[in-house]
C-alpha cells in the first residue's frame, strides 16, 4: 500500500484529490495539509511514502521549501500545480501534474511515481504520458543509443521506409532548395 500526503492550500481541491486517489485500494492519503508546518506535523503523525504538492500554498508558503523538507526526510514528492516550473527540478521532485487533470491522468501519475518509488525496471518502456504529466525522472535520461553513428532514430506509427521517405523527400533540407540559391 502506497501512503500519500496531500499539501494543497484549496480544502475542496484537497478533498477530491483524496478522493480521487483512494478510489485505488492500493492507496491510502496519510493526511492533507495547507503549508509547510502541518505538512512537517503530518509526516511526524504518520509517515507517507509519496507527497503531493501543490506549489503555491496558505499563508504565503511555498511548495518548493516543503518539497525540499520532505526530500530531506527522505519523502518522494510530485507536484501538483496550475503553474509548472519552466524547468526540472529534480533535486525537489520526480515530477509535476499540472492542473486540470483527471482521474486517468492523476491514476497514470501515481502508477508512475510508485514505480519509481519501488525502484521498478519497466519491460516496455511508455512513451505516452498524459498531456498534463511531466516526469523529471525521464527528463534528465539520458537519450536513447541510436543503432548507427549517422542514422537518426525515427519514432511513430508509420513503417520505417515511409518514415524514410518522408527524410528524403522533403527539399527543404537540401542546399539547393534554400530560398536566395
């Protein structure tokens, strides 16, 4: 069982988040808190496995100095905000749901998290997380090994020589279709 503390400043958003997270037995919300104190007060009363955090919370505190709180105790935090960082931050979290979301996304969300949390390898790697989900994990891998030096890798649906042909018939990409040549 995965225990989940909840520290969003908005009571009717933090009610059904907890919500939407115990429809799946397999987790149980800890607690709910508005700011850094009572989240500190909720981890002593019951420690939880995976935090989620909202960034902008009551009393002018910040979800950035609870994330970093909860990392010093050793606590998984994933944020949960309207206002996304514009960029990683993997030392605080291991990634952020930016709001709307829904019930998939926040049930794709933790799936994700737990696997990182229990150190779980995945056979088939998801290349399609829902739209609102950016994991920072993912973010600072490594790009994949490409099968030759000078052939790029091509993803998508399409077979590989309609892929390939797709590279080789776009005229743009060569010298002699530049504009002013």
């Amino acid at each position: 069982m995965l225990n989940i503390l909840i520290v969003e400043d908005e009571p009717l958003l933090a009610r059904t988040l907890q919500q939407l997270v115990e429809l799946n037995p397999l987790y149980r919300v800890t607690a709910t808190a508005d700011d850094l104190d009572s989240a500190c007060a909720a981890v002593e009363a019951q420690r939880p496995d995976l935090a989620l955090v909202d960034l902008q919370l009551a009393r002018g505190a910040s979800g950035f100095r609870v994330a970093a709180r909860l990392q010093d105790l050793g606590i998984l935090c994933l944020f949960t905000t309207a206002r996304p960082p514009s960029f990683p931050v993997t030392d605080l979290a291991i990634g952020c749901l930016s709001k709307p979301f829904e019930e998939a996304d926040l049930a794709r969300a933790l799936a994700e998290a737990e696997d990182i949390l229990r150190g779980r390898r995945k056979l088939v790697r998801r290349r399609r997380l829902p739209e609102p989900l950016e994991l920072y994990a993912e973010a600072s891998a490594p790009p994949p090994e490409e099968t030759a030096g000078w052939v790029r890798r091509l993803t998508g649906r399409t077979s590989f020589w309609a892929r390939l042909r797709k590279l080789v018939r776009r005229p743009d990409h060569f010298r002699s279709a530049a504009p002013g040549a």
